[in-house]
C-alpha cells in the first residue's frame, strides 16, 4: 500500500517547480503552463485524500478545479492574443503597457 | 517495495522529470508536448486513486482542449524570434531558491501526514459497487447542485470573454 504522505510530498514537488516557473521563466506562455502545472499538483493531492479518506469531496473539487482552469486558460490566452496584436512581445519583462 | 510502490515509485520520477523539463525548455511547443506526457502519467494515477471518471475528464479536458488550445495560440503567434533570447527572468536565482525553499517548508510540514480515523461512507467496495461515475453523479447533482450552476455559468463568461477579447475591433 502505497503511504498517503508519498502523494502529498510529489504534489509538493510538483508544486514547487511549478513556482520556480511561473516566477523565473520570460514567456508568458511557458508562465501559464506554469499555473496549469500548479492546478494539476493540487488536484494531485485533493484525489489523494479523497481516496484515503474515502469521501467524494475532493473529487468533486478537482472537478471545479478543472472548470476554472479550462475558463482561466481561454481567457488568458485570449488576453494574450489580443495584447499581441498591438505589442508583438510575449517576454513578460517587456510587457509594460495595459492601453492597447 | 511492493508493487504499488514501485508503481508509484515510476510515476513520481516520471511526473517530476516531465515537470522540470516544462519550466526549462526554450521552445513553448516542446514545453506543450512534455505537458501532454504529465497530463497522461496524473491520468494513470488517478486511475491508481480509483477515479476512473477524473481519470478520463484529465484525458479529455486538459489533454484534449487546454493542451490543444495551447498549441493553437503557440502558432498564431510567431515566436521563431523569441527562442534566441534568454529564457530566464534576471532575478531567476531568487526564484529558485523560493521554489527550493517551498518545496522543504512543504515536505518537512507534510512528509509524515497521515489519515484521520474519521472515515467517509465512500469505500472502494461502495464505490466499486455503483461505478465511479454514478457516485461522482450523485454527488455532483445533490450536495454541490448549487457550485455546478455556478461552474457553468463561470464556463459562460469564459466563452464571452474570449470571443470580446480575441475579436478584431470593427470601428
């Protein structure tokens, strides 16, 4: 049987990484990839303790989870797309104009 | 180690490695693709943690839209440009070494978490007994009706916004 603690140290790490890049990488695509990797680590650890704790909850919650993250991708993307047509740099260190 | 374990063992090498080369590729399309990869390894672990519906909702929803939709903005854009410049922010050793930090705060805080003794009514033999799906079901549309509604009405506004926002300007 595999120890729950092992489930919570991996999303932890994968947490972690997925820090490191939203904070140190340029491009503000590799950036958003970051925050899907942070979502997916934390769902990681909710389906864990719902397996252990045998209740449905957590699954219920990486359900939403996923709903916000699909919303929060297209919304950022599009974001992106429309900053891009006026400023074509995605390098968040350039990106210093909110008027288009 | 048993079996599980080095099941487990697998996945968890596999997943960080996948994790890491996400933050440090140059190329987006390189980063996208490894992300398909984790995306089908967490697949596999919840099919371990007896969630065959998240399972397939991770298959179908990131892999499938998110990833894609990824991949679709990468070459509208043309960033052939981009990738001979430095990847990394200036500050990217203090980032390091707060993702360093968190990652020990994390693991020392959690590493020997264990179960509570108050267990749910959602054993495997209970769950096995109905299908993943109908639990989750069940579940969904009685105890969290109210979040769903409010879940698609979020898809919603997400479906607006972006046709507003990646719209070209007519005036």
């Amino acid at each position: 049987m595999v120890p729950l603690s092992w489930y919570i140290v991996l999303s932890a790490v994968m947490f972690s990484i997925g820090v490191f890049g939203f904070l140190a990488r340029r491009n503000l695509l590799i950036i958003f990839i970051s925050i899907e990797l942070m979502l997916n680590s934390v769902n990681i650890s909710l389906v864990a303790f719902s397996h252990y704790l045998q209740s449905m909850r957590g699954q219920i919650l990486v359900f939403f989870v996923i709903t916000v993250a699909a919303a929060e991708a297209a919304i950022g993307l599009a974001i992106l797309i429309a900053y891009y047509k006026n400023n074509p740099t995605i390098k968040v260190d350039e990106i210093n104009l909110l008027k288009g | 180690m048993t079996t599980p374990q080095l099941f487990f063992a697998y996945f968890a090498v596999a997943m960080t490695a996948l994790s890491l080369l996400i933050v440090t590729r140059k190329n987006p399309v390189h980063s996208v693709l490894c992300m398909l990869g984790l995306f089908i390894h967490i697949a596999g672990l919840y099919l371990f943690l007896n969630a065959e519906f998240l399972a397939a909702i991770q298959i179908i929803v990131y892999a499938g839209a998110i990833l894609v939709l990824f991949l679709f903005v990468i070459m509208m854009l043309n960033l052939r440009k981009e990738e001979t410049v430095k990847k990394y922010q200036a500050q990217w050793p203090v980032s390091a070494g707060i993702g360093i930090i968190l990652a020990a705060f994390l693991v020392l805080i959690l590493g020997n978490i264990t179960v509570l003794p108050a267990l749910g009514e959602y054993s495997i033999e209970a769950i096995k007994s109905e299908g993943s799906m109908m639990t989750v079901g069940k579940v969904l549309y009685t105890e969290f009706l109210l979040p769903f509604e409010i879940a698609s009405i979020v898809l919603l506004v997400a479906i607006i916004g972006a046709v507003v926002l990646a719209k070209k300007r007519t005036e």
